[in-house]
C-alpha cells in the first residue's frame, strides 16, 4: 500500500459513517431473511407433526435424493450381504433433516442441544451483559481474568496487581497472574472485594489538557475519571493512555476483554492524529515519517501522513497504528521539531464529532457492535513486516 503524504484530506473528509451504516443495513437485511427462513422451516415442521408426517426440508431432500441414487446404483453392483446391511442402517437412521432427527439432535449429521443457552445475536445486546455474566462465573478463569472482569483495570495491569501481592483469594495471598478462580471464591483488591460485572458500559470522552489517563493518582492530580464521574455506577477505566497535554478521543469502559483487544499490539488498531508542531514540516520530513524512522526503542512508520492545511505547513495529520509510549511525539522530536499541541482526531473509528472539549457519551449499540467484530475500517488492512 502506498502511503499518502500529499495532504490531509483523508483525514479530515473522513466518511460520515455512510459505509458503516450500510454495512449495518445489510447485516440486518440478512440477519432478518435468515430468522424468517428458520421460522418458515419450523412452521412447517409444526405442521407436518401435527399432520403425524415426517417434514423433510426441500432443499436438503433434494441433495438426499442425488445422493440416494447414487448409493442405489453402487448398491445393485454390491455383494447381496452388503445390500441388506445397508438397508438396515437405513431403516434405523431417521432421514436427514426430519423432524425426528431434529429431536434426536442428528439432522443434518449436526448435534443440538435443546438445553445449551443460546449466545445473544451480536455484542452490545441488552442481554449481552447477563449472558456474559453468567458464561465467565459459570467455570474457573485466570485471576487476572476475573480481576479485569470485574472492571478493575485491564488485564495486563491486573496481572502486574497479582505479581505485586495486592490480590488475595479466600484469604490467601496469590502470585500467580494464571490462578484459577470462580464466582464463588472471594476476590481481594487492595483491601477491596471484588465481583464480576454484569453491566457493561463504554464512555468516549473528548479528553482535555492537564488530565491524567489513569484510575487515580498518588500525586493527588486530576484525572480522566474525575470528568465521568455520576455518568455510571459501574467502575470504568480508561483504554490506553493519553499523555498529559494530549487532547482527543478516549474511550473508558468496565469491558476488560474488548479494552484488551483494542490494546493489544497484534490487532493493530489504528489512530488518527492532528500535530501542531512550532515550524512548517518540510515536504522531505513528512517522506522520511512514512518511510520510518528509527528511535531508541525501534523503527516506526505511520500508516499515513499529510498536511492539515497546504498553507499552514506546521500542522499534520497522522494515521498510525503503534502504541508505543509518546509515540507521536517522539516520531516529530527525532526529526528535530517541537510538539505544540496533540490532538487524537480518532481512535478504532471512534471520532469526537458532536463531543465538546471535557464531555463525554456513551457508545450507541452499533458502535459497540463494530468494535467487539473489529471492523476492517479501523484495522490497519496491509500488516507488513518493519524492517529491524
């Protein structure tokens, strides 16, 4: 994939969610032809018991009758012995797809159990969080597992908390981040029990200067939860880190699995920034940011980079998957420029369109469907390999 330094147009006439919402669309169109299919298929098999017939769906009778013949002709050049073998499994095998070998649970060669919860139709269903709740207590997990379900922090961190010795299970003090748990056993966090959540809630906050993204502070500073704080009982965390003096998109949820999956370096979740910087950024700079550079802890490229403003040379905008610590910063600073301002315009396709400066929202129901499938539109589709 080439990558763009000509301008800044592509981040800045970003689509409206034109093709997000299309795509919805038709997930929905197909998600209702294929409930009303099943529900065709189950009236008709309502009907034919109640008529005391076998139901044999049509399409799957079809490829049986193939198959039939074709056994029938391979049957006739067959061994007598052989036939009446075979007859007898047949007679003893209900027909594929029938009723009977629905309530059998062999239709289609398939097993169904009848008793099984059946998993909520996509993530941000209101029964999403009570199916969630009950398939995590329902048998041992991980400690740190538990600890980021229980929307203390992530899991990561949650780990470290076990290594550190501020986790005890039961009474005892555990080190061990892989621990298994369940519901049942008795969860202490720094002095604090703890219990898995059943309600999960993501905020996008518009993150203002001066705030540090973290749960608290020793230094007593103010921080990102200080600005949601009313919006939600559940505790909330933030996802990622933000410097300081780094404005923009950050999302904040009780949701330790997807935090995970959106920090996690393999998904390469992209970012979009806006770089104010203190002189005009030549035209071979910006070549050099796309082409990569080297800093003290590795090579980096931005997936994308332009001007905001041909006019106004000293403001770019950055598209870059990385989660390297100051990453942006650093990138400008080892080519010799300084940072003024930082501003992250997206984050996994979430904007802060219609959010004021220290405002936040929750996420609507599509938005957290899209980030629990990890739409292509904020995965970096090209993965390539950085030279060492």
């Amino acid at each position: 994939m080439q990558k763009r330094t000509d301008n800044f147009s592509k981040f800045a006439e970003k689509k409206k969610g034109a093709a997000i919402k299309e795509a919805i669309r038709q997930e929905k169109r197909k998600i209702k032809a294929e409930a009303r299919a099943i529900g065709e298929e189950m009236r008709a098999k309502k009907k034919a018991q109640a008529r005391g017939e076998v139901y044999t769906n049509p399409k799957q009778s079809e490829a049986s009758e193939k198959f039939n013949n074709r056994a029938n002709k391979e049957d006739s050049k067959a061994p007598a012995g052989r036939n009446n073998r075979s007859a007898e499994n047949k007679s003893e095998r209900p027909a594929s797809g029938s009723y009977k070998a629905f309530k059998e649970g062999k239709a289609g060669g398939k097993s169904f159990t009848k008793d099984k919860a059946a998993k909520p139709s996509y993530p941000g269903n209101p029964r999403d969080a009570d199916y969630k709740a009950k398939a995590v207590g329902s048998e041992p997990m991980p400690l740190n597992k538990f600890i980021a379900h229980a929307g203390v922090c992530g899991r990561r961190e949650a780990a470290e908390l076990v290594k550190d010795g501020k986790v005890t299970v039961n009474g005892d003090k555990i080190f061990e981040p892989g621990y298994k748990v369940s519901q049942t056993d008795k969860i202490v966090v720094k002095g604090k029990t703890v219990f898995l959540q059943k309600n999960l809630v993501y905020l996008l906050l518009n993150k203002p200067k001066d705030f540090i993204t973290t749960a608290n502070d020793p230094q007593g500073r103010k921080t990102v939860l200080d600005l949601v704080k009313g919006a939600t009982p559940e505790r909330v965390y933030p996802v990622g880190r933000l410097d300081r003096n780094t404005t923009g998109v950050l999302l904040l949820t009780n949701d330790g699995e997807l935090a995970q999956k959106l920090t996690h370096p393999s998904f390469e979740v992209k970012k979009i920034y806006e770089v104010t910087l203190d002189k005009p950024v030549t035209k071979k700079d910006l070549d050099q940011i796309a082409s990569g550079v080297t800093l003290e802890d590795g090579f980096v490229a931005a997936d994308s980079v332009g001007y905001a403003d041909p006019k106004t040379k000293n403001v770019v905008g950055i598209e870059i998957h990385s989660g390297r610590n100051r990453i942006v910063r650093r990138i400008f600073e080892h080519l010799g420029y300084d940072v003024k301002a930082l501003d992250r315009v997206m984050f996994a396709n979430l904007t802060k369109k219609n959010v004021e400066r220290s405002k936040w929202r929750f996420l609507n129901e599509k938005e957290v469907r899209l980030l629990k499938f990890m739409n292509k539109s904020f995965v970096r589709k090209n993965k390539t390999e950085n030279p060492a």
